[in-house]
C-alpha cells in the first residue's frame, strides 16, 4: 500500500454486515466455567485468531423449527446450533442422545450438504429450544475490513460430557479451555482476540451465574452501535483505523497505542480533524485509567501516516520520534530520530519493550517495531492486511525491500500489525508468501522483457492477470523491478526500452 495515486478509481464501498450468530460454549466446572474455542483457519475471516464455534445464517435457518422463537430471532439461534454442530461436533438439541457414530454421520452428512439441518434433527427425534440459546451481545465489524457481520452471540450450556471435535476446514486447534487460561495467552501474544471473543472471556472468568453473566455479556464497554471502538487483539497493542488518502482497496490507516502503561501513538495519518479527534478521544480514555502518553512514531513519511502527526502531537503536549529520513521530509519538526537496533521501553504493569527495526524498500526511514516479548511486530507498510505494497522509485528499492522482508522473516517475527487491514497471526508465513508472490512478479517481468520493450509494454504482458486501472500502479512496481535486474546484470535499459540479457 502507499499514498492515494491521481487517476485510479476510489476505494470499494464500505461493506454491509451480513447477519451471523456465535455459540459461546460452555461447560461449568467447580464454581466457574470453561468455554469451547478453536483458531480459525489461516484463509477464513479473522484466519489465525481464536474465536467461539459462528458463521453467517444461512436462508435454510429459516425454516428450521426451534420453539420459543420465531422470525430472525429464530433464524439467529438456528445458525449458533448449526454452526456449533458443523465446526466442533457439539449438538444442543433436546431428545434421545444419537450414539456416536450416528451424530459423527449425521454431522459429515451436513457439512457434505447431503442433509438438511431440520431433515437431521427430525428422524433423530431432535428438537433446538430457544431457551437453551441465551441472548449475550450484538457485535459489527469494524467499517475497515473488507467482510463485515452483524453478529449475534448466544451463551449455550454444552451437553453433559460433550466432547468438541474440531472441523478440520475451519479450525487449527482448540477445544475447552479456562477464561483465565484464555486471557493468560492473549496477554501473552499467543492468542489473538477479537473484542467479542475477548469480553466473553473477561466476564466469564468472574462467572457468578447465568443471568448476571448473560447481563454483563450483552452491555459491552466501548462499543457504540455495536462496533467495537478498542481493538486490542493482544494485550498493549491497540489498532485503530483511521479514514486516510491511501491506495485502494484501503480506505484506512491504522494508528496503534502501544502500552500497558505509558503509551507510544504510531502513525496517526487522518488529517481531518474529526479522524483524528477519535484518536485523540481514546488516548483521553486511557489516560483517565491512569496511563500516560509518552510519544508519537512515525513508521515512514507518506501522507497517509503522517497527516495527524503534528496535531496530535500538539494536543497532547509529547515528542514526536522516527528515522532521520523521514524527518527530512516532514514539514515540522522532530524531536529524536532512532536507528536501527535501538530499544524504547514503556513502563507500565507490565512493562513493554520494542526493539526499533530500520526496514528501507517502500520508504528510506522506514521503520519497524518489534515487541522484544511476544515477537509481534508493527510493521507499517512491510505488508497488507489487504493487498500488496507498492515499490515506486526513486523513494522505494525493491532490492532493500525483499531483503528485510527477509530479515523479519528471519528473525522470525510473531504477528505482523500493518498500516492496512488486520492483524496477520502468522509472521513469518504471510512474509514467505510476499516473498514467493515477488519473485513470481519478478519472473513475469523478465519474461515480459524480451528485445527492446517499454514499460508501458512489460506492463501490458507482464500484469496481464490484473485489472487494466491498476496498471498505473503496477508500472511502478515493475520499474522497481527492472531497476533491480538492471543492478543484477539481467536487464539492460537502453533510453526507454528495456533488453533481456
């Protein structure tokens, strides 16, 4: 990604939320509780993050009888039951046990849509209750992801002895594990959290009984509208999207305050002021809680991670830090460039420590953070959460950039924080795919070289596999890449035209 170019067509409208329903699972042990999760697969939505059993409703939800409910209500409880069923094997409808093998078949016969959910349930003598379905929250997705659900949660008691088998197509890993045990992880790094999943496991691990929990579940802090207005998908890293002129598909930038204690506010890019005043309401927020702002960071210089900047910094009376060639192109000043290897540590409880990555290729001060206890890293524009990043000379070299991609491979990096889109739980994965994706790019365009063409032309047939107003961009990456294999001795450029060697 990069700064918003003159000519191509405007981001994708915002999408509309599709209606889903979560089966918060969960089973008492003792005095307190222990609920089902599982990480989603790598290539489905929230990929890499741990999450209650869910998905959309499907229009045969609809017809499936439950008692006490009906209408979309019904629909909703409909689908947690299904969803639980098909992706961990817990079936919560009321009747005669089915033996194993026969809910084992029931449920394969499901997912292979050779059955219908109600068709299942009646010749087993199976009935869903909406009673056993406990309304607990409603949750939209942000605006800044590209899949959106209005999600509805419902607090379900397994069956007595329930054991979850996971569905190999949606889930890595899971099964029953404690709130505290939960929280433990996300604290940690280990396991990433959406806000739902996150307050479901904060109240659960105080559980006293159903209904005070069900209350507190449905009356989330900080969720106006049902959009979650902190995501902290680990414990010190907060994301927060900010409208921004950058590159479709993106219509945001993400800024983060990192901290558990003092609080370092990386690349806040909206220079429209009402953008900006929700950042500067969220640092407010936290410093009632008693944290304190320390400083503003910049990753790079570009418009979209910038335009905030001297603003906030303003406001809030702190020192604005970055690389000294970013700070030879801001238009105010900065009060400490860093370099590569150097430490900033937040004091809070706990503490954090980021170690300071210099990562030249879309920007010559470029910079990274990498938190020295979870790996995580907030990498700017390294990666996408989106879409790929684009190389434009002279600024970017795509040589230093496949090189430090290299290195936070390398090193290796946990979960990789962008400036656009998601968290990407799998570092060094996601960064083996970028790898594999430029050298394919590569390829194509030494292919495309051939005796004496132009730009123009290696683009035409070298990003043939994308669309035609996206060429003004891919030419600019494709120079990159020419400027490469030209230093390599693979290339010559002779006035416009381009010659394979």
């Amino acid at each position: 990604m990069s700064e918003a170019l003159p000519g191509l067509p405007e981001a994708p409208p915002v999408a509309a939320p599709k209606d889903a329903a979560v089966a918060v699972l969960f089973r008492r042990v003792g005095s307190g509780v222990e609920l089902c999760w599982m990480r989603r697969e790598k290539k489905l939505f929230g990929g890499g993050f741990y999450a209650f059993p869910g998905g959309r409703v499907d229009l045969e939800d609809a017809h499936v009888p439950i008692e006490g409910a009906a209408g979309s209500d019904a629909a909703l409880r409909v689908a947690a039951a299904r969803e639980a069923f098909e992706e961990v094997g817990v079936l919560c409808a009321r009747g005669p046990r089915p033996s194993g093998p026969d809910l084992a078949e029931f449920r394969q016969a499901l997912l292979d849509k050779k059955v219908g959910f109600a068709a299942g349930l009646a010749k087993r003598g199976l009935s869903l209750h909406a009673a056993d379905f406990r309304a607990a929250g409603r949750w939209i997705t942000p605006p800044f992801l590209p899949k959106r659900f209005d999600a509805h949660l419902f607090l379900v008691e397994a069956p007595v002895g329930a054991s979850p088998a996971l569905h190999a197509a949606e889930a890595a890993d899971g099964g029953w594990v404690s709130p505290a045990a939960a929280l433990e992880r996300w604290a940690a790094g280990t396991a990433l959290l959406h806000p739902p999943n996150l307050h479901a496991f904060q109240v659960l691990a105080e559980f006293k009984d159903l209904d005070d929990a069900r209350a507190r579940l449905a009356s989330p802090p900080h969720c106006p509208n049902f959009i979650a207005s902190r995501l902290e998908f680990q414990r010190g890293i907060r994301l927060f999207p900010l409208e921004t002129p950058t590159l479709p598909p993106a219509r945001h930038t993400n800024a983060y305050v990192l901290g558990n204690g003092e609080l370092l506010i990386v690349d806040p890019g909206a220079s429209e002021v009402r953008q900006y005043a929700r950042l500067l309401a969220l640092v407010e927020g936290l410093k009632a809680e008693g944290k304190r702002p320390r400083a503003v960071f910049l990753t790079h210089h570009h418009g979209d991670h910038i335009g905030g900047a001297k603003a906030v910094k303003e406001r809030l009376g702190i020192p604005l830090w970055c690389h000294a060639r970013t700070a030879d192109r801001l238009s105010f000043p900065a009060d400490q460039v860093f370099e590569d290897g150097q430490v900033i540590s937040l004091a809070g409880l706990p503490s954090m420590s980021f170690k300071v990555l210099h990562t030249p290729g879309h920007a010559r001060g470029h910079l990274c953070l990498l938190d020295e206890a979870s790996r995580a890293c907030i990498c700017g524009d390294m990666v996408s959460g989106l879409s790929t990043i684009v190389i434009d000379p002279p600024e970017g070299d795509m040589t230093d950039y496949l090189a430090q991609l290299v290195r936070l491979r390398d090193l290796p990096v946990g979960t990789l924080y962008p400036a656009h889109g998601s968290a990407l739980p799998d570092g060094p994965g996601t960064l083996k795919e970028y790898l594999l994706h430029r050298e394919f790019r590569e390829q194509r365009v030494l292919a495309a070289v051939g005796k004496g063409r132009t730009l123009a032309e290696i683009v035409a047939q070298a990003y043939d596999d994308t669309p035609v107003f996206i060429h003004p961009v891919a030419e600019r990456s494709a120079q990159a890449i020419l400027i490469k294999l030209v230093r390599e001795g693979k290339v010559a450029r002779n006035e416009d035209r381009y010659t394979a060697l």
